[in-house]
C-alpha cells in the first residue's frame, strides 16, 4: 500500500521521485523505507542485494509493502552483465552471442524468458538492452554488451529485445543514448569525446534508438559522452540540444528518460553529483541514477536537497521537476497494468483454450477466441 508522509511537500516529493538509488544489504534498511515513505519512486538493485530468486522476491515485497506502485531497476543485460546471476555467471547469452546468431525469434524469446524471471522476483524496470553500435573494436565499455558492429543488425534485435521484455511486463531501458559505441575512454573513469559528424551520428548510432523508439521502449538511458557536433559543451546526460532538442523533439520520444549512473567519473569529477543532477533534470532527464558507488541515505539526500535548492533559487523550474517525476510515476502505473495482464495471459495459458461453445441449442455468439502464445521456457 502506498504510505506517503503528508508532511513532505510537493517539490521535496517530486525531487525524491526522480532517484533511483541503491542501497547496501539484502534486505531494506530502514532509511530507504523511510525514503519511499517519502515520496522515492524508484529503488536500484545491484549485485550485493541479491542471494537469490527466493530472497529477491521477499526484498520487493518489502519495498512494495510500503509503496505498491514503486519501480524496483536491475541492470540485467545476460551475458557478461548479470544482477541475477552474479555468483556465478549468466545463464543467459549475451547480445553478442545474440548477434552474431542473428536470429531475432530467438533474441525476444530469450528477454521475454529473463523478463519473466525478473518479474516473478518483482522486478519491473531492467536497465537494458544496450543499442550501441559496436563501432570502435577498442572500445573498454561496450564490446561483448553490443550485438554488433552493424547498426541495422544492431537496430532490429534491440527492437526484439524490448519487446520481449516488455511482453513480460518489464519495462525496457534503452541505452546508452545517443551511442556509447564508439568511444575509447570507459565513462565509469573519465569523459569520453566522439568526433564525428551528424550524418555519421545519424546512419550508425542513432539507427537502433529509432528502432527502440518505435518498438515502444518505455524508458531510455542517457551517456555520459560528449559529442561536439551535437554540443560541444555539454556531455549528452547534461545536454538540453540532446535529451530534449535529439530525444524528443527530433526523434519523437515521450517516455522516462534515465541518466546513467551520476557517480561515474563522467559527471562527478567534472560537474560533482550535486550539479550533475540539477543540469541533468533542467536538460531533460526525468530520473537520476545512482548508487553503484554511492549507496547511502547520506548520498539520497545531498540529490534531493540539491534539487529542491534549485527550483528555490530558480536554477530549475518547478514544472520541469514535476513534469519529469509524473514521467517516473507514469511509468510504475505502466508497469502494475502490464504485469497484471502478463499474469492474466499465462493463467489462460496453463489453463488451455476454451472449449468450443455448443451452438446447437441456443443462439450464444460465436465470436473467434485463441489462447495467447505459451511462455518461452
């Protein structure tokens, strides 16, 4: 049940609903609780919170006991990336793998089955897949985690993986926007530049977000890149030409736009968290991750009491801030609806058709029925 603290006001709501934190344990302290009590939407879960599907499933329940619309994140890509799996490996192949099959049945299949585990652990929202074009074989960030170096290759098995995973009720999170496939510099350590031009931007990077953005991708992750021919002052998390000027206005994208993680050294050794998080907002991101370094109340409250300072001083206006965490709220609705009729389908399917209805002694209608496709097991 959704237990919001009357005393919090609007904006200190809103400024809470765009995080999605992480936390230590696997259980959830006290202080998150708290937080989500608050107004927190959204919760980041990491390798360190998981034991297993068991445990998992009783730590969302936890968070949902005091907020049953809040959105619970994983970074769970399969392959070399895995939350699930971390102690011992993915089950699951990689994009590369998946790639180089090139078989798109086979790359929905595969995200609606990892959808469906993470699902019935009540994970909803999975940062993934990842749409770079693997363009620059020396790349220390992407490689394995790119289905290839091919972007209409690249383009039609994103489309098929946020499908799959949506199809499960998961929320896809397409990244890492505009294209993190070309870069020499790994972003967790420093700022990557990538010199080239808009007609190269548009023929390789920007080819699978379109695919993702008409595949109905409900959120996208913004890079922490700096890309000069698009703005040349600004990486694209922090960037109004691209979040707002590219994603929405140019590409036509309406959903939840997610940075990547504001810690990385990207943003936190040239901007610091603080005003990293404030540009991200006012240039058009609508939910802030961290907390893959930073995984304290202490980290929760430094963003939420910048935020709020900024919309106070008039660094941020007060709608952006409300119109990104409606986004974020919007999303969670999406979320409990799509799970719902996931669960509905699979009843129908363990169940088997509907007998065929005797139309020989009364005039019942007879309108066409077909059971939903079974689960990829």
């Amino acid at each position: 049940m959704t237990t919001l603290t009357p005393t919090t006001d609007t904006v200190t709501r809103d400024a809470l609903a765009v995080l999605q934190p992480g936390f230590t344990g696997t259980t959830a302290p006290d202080w998150l609780l708290r937080r989500v009590g608050e107004g927190l939407s959204s919760v980041g879960l990491f390798g360190r919170n998981i034991e297993s599907p068991e445990q998992l499933a009783a730590l969302t329940a936890q968070l949902r006991a005091e907020r049953d619309d809040v959105l619970v994140a994983i970074d769970e890509e399969g392959g070399d990336v895995t939350r699930l799996e971390v102690r011992h490996g993915s089950s699951f192949p990689g994009n590369l793998a998946l790639g180089s099959v090139d078989d798109v049945a086979l790359t929905r299949a595969v995200a609606q089955e990892l959808g469906r585990r993470l699902a019935d652990c009540g994970v909803n929202l999975n940062w993934a897949p990842s749409a770079d074009v693997n363009s620059n074989p020396g790349n220390p960030v992407i490689g394995v985690r790119s289905f290839g170096a091919d972007p209409q290759l690249v383009a039609r098995h994103t489309a098929a993986y946020v499908e799959g995973l949506q199809a499960a009720g998961v929320a896809a999170c397409t990244k890492h926007f505009p294209g993190h496939g070309d870069t020499a510099v790994d972003s967790h350590h420093a700022l990557p530049r990538i010199d080239v031009d808009l007609e190269t931007l548009h023929a390789r990077e920007l080819v699978p977000f379109r695919a993702a953005i008409a595949a109905g991708s409900k959120s996208v992750m913004s890079a922490h890149i700096l890309l000069p021919a698009l703005d040349p002052h600004r990486p694209a998390t922090l960037s109004p030409q691209i979040l707002t000027g590219l994603l929405r206005e140019e590409l036509g994208y309406d959903g939840l736009i997610v940075t990547d993680a504001v810690e990385m050294q990207a943003i936190a050794s040239t901007y610091g968290i603080e005003r990293g998080s404030v540009l991200a907002i006012a240039a058009g991101a609508d939910a802030l991750c961290v907390g893959g370094g930073l995984d304290d109340d202490s980290t929760v409250l430094r963003l939420r009491d910048a935020l709020v300072a900024a919309v106070r001083a008039g660094e941020l206006p007060e709608e952006r801030l409300a119109d990104a965490a409606a986004r974020v709220r919007a999303l969670a609705s999406w979320t409990q609806r799509a799970r719902g009729l996931y669960r509905s389908r699979a009843r129908q399917c363990r169940r088997g058709p509907r007998p065929a209805p005797d139309t020989s002694r009364a005039s019942v209608p007879t309108s066409a029925w077909s059971p939903p496709a079974a689960r990829s097991r």
